[in-house]
C-alpha cells in the first residue's frame, strides 16, 4: 500500500482559500500580534461548515436515528416493556407526522 502524494501549497493559495471560506464556513482572524500581518488564522467554524460535512444533523435525520433507536429497543425488549414502547413510538410517530 503506498501513500498518496501530497503537494505543497503556496502561502498565496492558502490565504485564498481561507479569504473565500472566511465568514461563511470559518471564522479567520487576520494578522493578530501572534503571528504576522496577512497571515490568517482559523478561530472557529460555523453552523453553515458543520451542515455542509454532515456534523449538524438535519431535523430528518436526528428523527430518523430517535426512530432507528426506539425501533431497536421494542424489538429488543422483553414481553412486559414491549406494548410500553409501541405506545411511545405510536404517540411521537403521530407527533413527528403532525409537524
């Protein structure tokens, strides 16, 4: 198995880069005393870069996944929990639906 090749970027490309991603996907703090005038440093990333790689799930999916989980646990669930957890899952069913 072999390593991919990287490339160097130029200090150019990379202020590029971090000046078109600056405000909507990361916050970029330009040329504080810490490092030098022009030279950006990532501060913090935004709902917008959490939402755009899948790190801020969508109200489908967090409803999906609850879902998923309740199903599993009434397939899992011994004879006296089971008709509980139908219900549960009946009631937010009929909830998510209304929504």
């Amino acid at each position: 198995m072999s390593l991919p090749v990287t490339t160097q970027t130029s200090e150019v490309d990379v202020s590029r880069a971090l000046n078109a991603l600056d405000g909507e996907y990361i916050c970029v703090n330009w040329g504080s005393r810490h490092v030098g005038p022009g030279i950006g440093v990532i501060v913090g990333i935004t709902p917008a870069a959490r939402r755009a790689v899948g790190m801020w799930p969508a109200a489908e999916n967090v409803t999906d996944r609850l879902f998923a989980a309740l199903d599993e646990h009434v397939e899992n669930a011994d004879p006296e929990s089971r008709p509980k957890l139908i219900k549960i899952h009946d009631a937010l069913s009929g909830t998510a639906r209304a929504l």
